[in-house]
C-alpha cells in the first residue's frame, strides 16, 4: 500500500489562516526544544488538524483522511546534526512522520526525512514554484527499513547529519540513507504528520535537537 507523496502540500502548511507568522532567528549555538512552552512553534486547531505544545511534547493530529500538515520553530540553522523523537500513539500504521531541515518558509522548500507506521522511510526534498515538486534522494519514493520500530506507541529517533552538500539519515542510530545534495544551504527545522487515506493519525514529538557543525 505504498504512497503518493505530498498531495497538494504546497497549500497546507499548518493552519496558515489561524498562525501568527514570526521571524526566524539565526542560531549558530546548540539548540534544545523540550516543548515544555510553546515558543515560537505555529499551533492551531480546526476541523482537520490540532497541533499543540501540551505535557512537554509537540502533539500533532491529522484527522482528514488525505492530508499533509507540517509546522516549523521560526530558527536558522546551516551545516548541523539534527535529532527528534517521534511516537505514534494512535491512528493507523499506513502514515508519515518526521522532521523537515533547512525550511524556506517563505519559498517553501525544504528536506524532508519522513518514516511510517508500518516500517517504511522517504528522505527527499520539497520546492514549491510553477509545479510543485517532491524528489526522492534516496531509492524510489518509500523504501523499507527493520530500523524503524513499526507500531503505536513506539518511540524512533531520527537524526541527520548535514554537512554543505552531505547529508547521512538515521533512523534508531542505524544509517538508512546518505546523500550529496546542494539544494538548499540553511533554514528553519519543522514537524510534518501526514494522513495516506485514513484519518485521526496522532503522532508526538520530543527532544529536537540541533547541533552546529563549525
């Protein structure tokens, strides 16, 4: 039951209509988000999706059948290492989750490294323009990977380490992809919950981590 990828993505980044938009602040130090307050993360709620800082996590839930929702910490980062912990703690396994990196919310684009529910994993990047386009930077669309732990309630980290044009994935410390790819050199990091047919898809996220590479 493998997937389309970003179905009319480019109109909907997480409730633009209810957010307050900020300015991204350059950060070349380490950087911890906890989500004990909200911050500068966007949050918001209507009929599709809620997102909120709540109980020291970032809780995301998509309840459309066939969406993709992301949010982002209004930061700057360039060449860095980047870790979060996911959860899936409800919905169905056909999903995706994970973390977006070096964001132009402005243009829309970005990399994106996403994992599922029932095991799969998709690193590519986003840009929106005349036609918007997902490219995947590693195998064809989703691949399978036993690094991902499949299942509610189950905790995975995903870490990146991106150095200019060099990037390695990993999923539970276990490499699952490289790539050389000079698209894009610095922005903003995010969140992305996505529904594949099947709403109320609840995922939660902790310790996003951000450490520079001088």
């Amino acid at each position: 039951m493998r997937r389309t990828l970003f179905r009319q993505i480019a109109s909907l980044t997480l409730l633009m209509s209810l957010l307050l938009a900020v300015t991204a602040c350059s950060n070349n130090v380490n950087f911890t988000e906890t989500f004990e307050t909200p911050g500068n993360w966007r949050t918001g709620s209507d009929s599709d999706v809620d997102g909120a800082v709540q109980d020291g996590v970032y809780d995301f839930l998509v309840k459309a059948d066939d969406m993709v929702i992301w949010t982002t910490a209004a930061q700057d980062f360039g060449d860095a290492i980047y870790e979060v912990e996911a959860t899936q703690v409800g919905g169905p396994d056909n999903n995706g989750y994970g973390m977006l990196f070096r964001v132009d919310d402005e243009n829309d684009h970005f990399y994106l490294f996403e994992i599922s529910g029932d095991g799969f994993v998709w690193i590519g990047r986003y840009r929106s323009g005349g036609d918007e386009e997902a490219e995947p930077l590693v195998g064809d669309w989703w691949f399978e990977s036993n690094a991902v732990k499949q299942g509610p309630n189950q905790t995975n980290r995903l870490k990146v380490e991106a150095e200019g044009a060099n990037m390695i994935f990993y999923v539970n410390d276990q490499e699952v992809g490289r790539v050389t790819d000079d698209a894009f050199k610095r922005g903003d990091i995010g969140l992305l919950v996505r529904a594949l047919g099947e709403g109320d898809v609840h995922i939660q996220f902790d310790n996003f981590t951000v450490t520079p590479i001088q």
